[in-house]
C-alpha cells in the first residue's frame, strides 16, 4: 500500500497552471493601459499629454450628481436590488431607447449591468456556445474580442481601412461568414475610428445578417457623439424584423460624462435578458443603487449637457484632424461621430526619427511618449497595425500642445 500523498511531497505547480488559460490568454486593455502610464509619468513630474483615455473631460452635469446625493440619505439604497436593475432605471431606460431612437421596448427587455464592459460580455456569454463565431469588423475596439473569447466564442475579424472610411461591406461579411457563424458585431459611431454608417449601410448590414439567421449585437454608446449632420440610426430600427435576435449594449458613460459611475444596460428578447440577469445574479448582483440612482436622472432628463460636450468634441475634432494631416506621413480621415480620430501612419514608419527608426505602429507610440512626451494608443491594440488612436475628450490648449510637439518630432 502506498504512502498517503501529501502536498508538500507533490511538486510545486508551474506558472502555466497557476493561471487558467482562458484568463491567461487575455490580453490587457491596451487604452486603459497607455492611460495609466501617461498618468503615472505625469504623477512623476513629466508633462505628459495623453490621448489614450476614451472619456470625456467634462464632469458630469450637477443635476445628476444631486440626484446621486439625495439617494445616498435613502436608506433603501443601502441594501440589496433586483440584480436586473432597480424598476425606475429599467422603465426609465425604456422610454429614453424610444425617445432617442424610435426602437419601442418593455423594461423587462432590459437588463442594467456594471458599465458597458460588463454588458457586452454577458450579452456574449448568454448567447455563445464553445466554437461559436463573431464577425468583427476592424479596427475594433480592445474589449470585443476579448468577451468574445472570454465566453467561448471565436473572433473572425473583417478588417476596413481608410479608404472605405473604415466601414465593412456585406460582401465583406459574406466572405466571413461560416456554418460556425453566430453573430455579428455592430458599433456605430465607431471606437477607434469615428466611422458612422449612414441609413443605407445599417439596413444592407442588418438585412444580411437577418437573411442568414444570425444574431447581432450592436454597440449604441456613442450614439448622440455625431456631427456635419450626420444620424446614427438604431439596426433594429431600420431592420425591424431583426428585433428578436438583435441585443443593443448601451449606456450613460459617454453621453453624460459619467465613465466613472459604471452604468451600462443590455436590450434584448425577454428569454436573452432573463438569462443574462441570472448570470449577473451570480456574478455581481445589482449595479450600485446610487449609481442608478444617478442613470435615472441622467436618462429621464435632456440632452443639453451633450450638445454642450458636443460642441467641444466638434471643434477639438476638426483642429485635430487639420493638425495630424500637415504632419508628413499621416492620413487622418475627418471622424463623423464620437472623440476620436484614427489617423494612418504607414508612412512614418521606417523613417528614421530622432535617432530611432520605428517599424510598428507600436513602436511609434513607444518613441512619441518618450521624445514628445505624448500618449496614444496604436493601432496593433485594434486589430489594424499601421494606425494610431487618439482620444479628443481633452483639453483644447492640451490637445493643440501635444500635436504640436508631434509635428516638431515627425516633420
């Protein structure tokens, strides 16, 4: 018989296995991460501008935070919610998804859940199976593929570049699409790039997507960032038959300047909100009450405080793009919705700059911080090297200061 197998007999487990492979194969969010650098360079003495961070730099508008104060003397508040999200905010998310974009929903279509981050990886989780595919279009933002893989599911990315101004075409999808295909991704206005897809291109994409049986996911967070015009029509809206197997993630962070307070929400089929809401009431029960305490008043209220940032953003957008062109090597498309602009840089790269010659968008990002003491996000992070990301949620006098130096550095 043999001895009784103890844990200090055993040998110790290598680093492969104390880490799962699912959470090992993540990788970082490279925006959040180039934020914290910049910052903590800053908190180093070193004047550093960043553009990483996709949040606006208003603060969020007085009446909401007093309603995020009265709720705090409410001892209700104190305790446990429904893990969906408190009645008020559901009905109150529902009258605003049909004020603002005509799609006509019932609150138990939603589901309130800790910022945006936490919605699209439920909204995957609920849907995907082990093998599943998602069509991505990119350049995407940082997370999608990551919930993405997070829930078992295969990213399938369909790349766009400038000169369809970043914007996928079905026959693009078309040439994605496989028996494994799920779901499409949809994000419109577009982070990183800025693209909007006008009324036509919405229902070609969601008629496609109907014709094949596939579900879709559509990001809407940016949906009042837009300018010159422009609209950013609802899929379901345009597509109506699509309703029962379209999810819509949105929520307040960019609209009313409230990253912070990690509000988000998920609208779907009742039987897809159900089962994502139980997955929440296991993995996080009910978003903050204060918090959503806060949504409601920022979602049953107007939209003046966004047209206030949205005057801003617009100037900042065009001073941005006017000043990245006259750099030699880049191309930045003008963005026609959210604060961002995604300008090529293929043709800086190579190009011997200050004594270093950069050959990745990466690389580039890496010299910029160190010579210019300018922060951006490259390209690699959104499935499109060659290109660089730069948030316009900042300081007019910042934001003219550090493009400025990058001109000084790349002719």
């Amino acid at each position: 018989m043999s001895a009784p197998r103890h844990a200090a007999d055993a040998n110790p487990p290598s680093s492969a296995r104390r880490i799962s492979a699912r959470i090992g194969g993540i990788a970082e969010s490279a925006t959040l991460a180039v934020d914290a650098k910049a910052k903590a360079l800053k908190a180093a003495g070193r004047p550093v501008i960043g553009f990483g961070a996709g949040e606006p730099d208003f603060p969020t508008p007085g009446y909401i935070v007093e309603a995020a104060v009265e709720a705090c003397r409410v001892p209700a508040n104190h305790r446990y919610t429904p893990a969906g999200g408190l009645p008020d905010l559901k009905k109150a998310i529902a009258e605003k998804t049909l004020r603002d974009s005509g799609y006509a929903i019932e609150p138990s279509q939603v589901l309130v859940t800790n910022g945006g981050k936490q919605a699209i990886y439920e909204a995957f989780a609920t849907l995907l199976d082990p093998g599943d595919e998602v069509i991505v279009p990119a350049p995407y933002w940082t997370t999608y593929p990551e919930s993405i893989r997070l829930a078992g599911g295969v990213p399938v990315e369909v790349l766009a570049d400038e000169t369809q101004d970043y914007k996928v075409t079905v026959a693009q999808l078309e040439q994605a699409r496989t028996d494994r295909t799920k779901v499409l991704l949809f994000n419109s206005p577009s982070n990183p790039t800025g693209a909007v897809y006008d009324r036509d291109e919405v229902e070609a994409l969601g008629r496609w997507a109907l014709e094949h049986g596939l579900w879709v996911l559509t990001d809407e967070i940016y949906e009042h960032l837009v300018y010159d015009g422009q609209q950013a029509p609802s899929m379901p809206v345009v597509v109506p038959e699509l309703a029962d197997t379209c999810v819509v993630v949105n929520g307040v962070a960019k609209t009313y300047a409230m990253t912070g307070w990690r509000v988000g929400w998920v609208v779907g089929p009742k039987d897809v909100v159900k089962a994502a809401t139980n997955l929440q009431s296991h993995a996080t029960s009910n978003v903050s009450n204060v918090a959503q305490r806060a949504a409601v008043a920022a979602v049953s209220g107007d939209l003046s405080a966004v047209h206030v940032m949205g005057t801003a953003f617009d100037r900042r957008r065009r001073t941005i793009v006017s000043m990245l062109n006259e750099i030699d090597g880049v191309v930045c498309p003008e963005p026609r919705g959210a604060f961002y602009a995604y300008p090529s840089v293929k043709g800086v790269l190579g190009r011997t700059i200050d004594g270093v010659t950069p050959t990745t968008s990466t690389e580039l990002a890496e010299l910029m911080l160190d010579k210019a003491e300018v922060a951006a996000v490259p390209g690699e992070a959104f499935g499109s090297p060659g290109y660089l990301r730069f948030s316009y949620a900042l300081g007019d006098d910042d934001l003219v200061e550090g493009i400025t130096r990058l001109q000084k550095l790349l002719g």
